[in-house]
C-alpha cells in the first residue's frame, strides 16, 4: 500500500520500490481498500528484501515492526526511518472488520507520506 501511494502522492517525485520480509502475493483486501482511493495496486507484487541489496536508496522506510526486526540495513541508504504501523494482515474478525484494519493502516499510511513530501492526502469515499 506504502508503493502505490507514494507514487500517487508525489507522481515522479520518487522512485517507490517495496520489499517484504517474507514476501507472498499482494493482499486481496489492499487491493480492494486502495481501490476505493482510487490507487490500482493490482499490478504491484510481492518482493523480497534480498531484491534491493546493492541498489542505492535516498531513504528506506520500514512500515511495521516485523520488518523493522528483520530488514537488513542499507548502508548506501541516505536515511533510514520507521514507521510503526500495525499489519493489516494480521487483524480478525468479520470480512468488514479485516477491511476496516486495512483502511485505517492505508489512512496512516497516506496522512505519513502527505507530511514526508508535503501534499495534500487523497480521499476515500468510504472512510
């Protein structure tokens, strides 16, 4: 969710790659929540940290503390920033109460990056 919002908040301002720790496939459920801030993320797909070792990054920001546990340090990275953000994928309960996870996680997510590159948030019809 972090990809597909930094490229829809700040367009060619960034380059956005994302990498998991254990990477699978992209969650259904964020799929659909970007869906209804109108961000395709369908075309996105998992990668594994172990793809960014020897690229060089300006910044490498972990979203939850799993990853921050287990990401490797990028030296060649300009700064490295944490943001503690629960996992969506982790939250029970009904089908509604899983998306309302994911909502709120991709809400943070975008009121963060607004303030990392300064624009204004998007909108969810349904937030």
């Amino acid at each position: 969710m972090a990809e597909g919002l930094l490229r829809e908040l700040a367009g060619d301002q960034y380059e956005a790659s994302s990498a998991g720790v254990s990477p699978t496939q992209v969650n259904a459920m964020a799929v659909r929540v970007m869906a209804e801030v109108a961000v395709d993320i369908s075309g996105q797909r998992s990668k594994s940290v172990d793809d960014m070792t020897g690229r060089e990054f300006d910044y490498v920001i972990t979203v939850c503390d799993k990853a921050r546990e287990a990401c490797p340090i990028f030296s060649s990275a300009g700064r490295q920033l944490h943001w503690g953000f629960e996992d969506p994928a982790q939250a029970v309960g009904t089908e509604e109460q899983r998306l309302h996870a994911f909502r709120k996680v991709r809400d943070a997510i975008s009121e963060r990056l607004r303030h990392f590159i300064g624009t204004p948030s998007i909108q969810s019809s349904r937030s």
